[in-house]
C-alpha cells in the first residue's frame, strides 16, 4: 500500500496474520487511504469486540467469514458499480 498507494480501490485484512496483526495493517491504512479507497475486515473472530476495535481504525465494514460471506461479496459487487471506479 505505501509503495502503490493509487493502484486500490478495496483493502481486505484479516487480523491474525502470520506476522504481526491485522491491527497494525488496519492503523496503517487509516493514514495512507484516500477517501474513495475501502478498507474491511474479514476474520474468523468478528466478535464486537474486534467490530469495535475495527470500526475505531476507521475501516468500513467488517465481515466474519463464516457466517457474512454472502454480505461480504455483496459489498465487493456493490463497489464494483460505483461510478467513477477504476480499475
């Protein structure tokens, strides 16, 4: 994201990564994203806790991935009809 910073429209962060924490990705971007780049949460432990958390680190949406898979990719296709998106 630093070394490409136009080249996203959508981030996806899972917050338990092999090397350090989604966390950290999630803090990261909520300085480097422009206001028309997305950033969401897809996790296993979407607890309200970790919603709370997110939703804090300024992400827009937060998803588990066992049971908001379907609203997960409905939101994808949803951003993919924004006009002015590119690709």
């Amino acid at each position: 994201m630093r070394e490409n910073p136009d080249s996203w429209q959508l981030a996806v962060v899972d917050l338990f990564l092999r090397e350090g924490s989604g966390l950290g990705v999630l803090a990261e971007c909520r300085i480097l994203r422009r206001d028309d780049q997305q950033v969401v949460v897809l996790s296993n432990h979407a607890s309200e806790d970790v919603r709370a958390r997110a939703r804090r680190l300024g992400v827009d949406a937060v998803f588990d991935k066992a049971s908001e898979v379907d609203e997960f990719l409905e939101y994808c296709a949803a951003l993919g009809r924004r006009p002015g998106l590119h690709a």
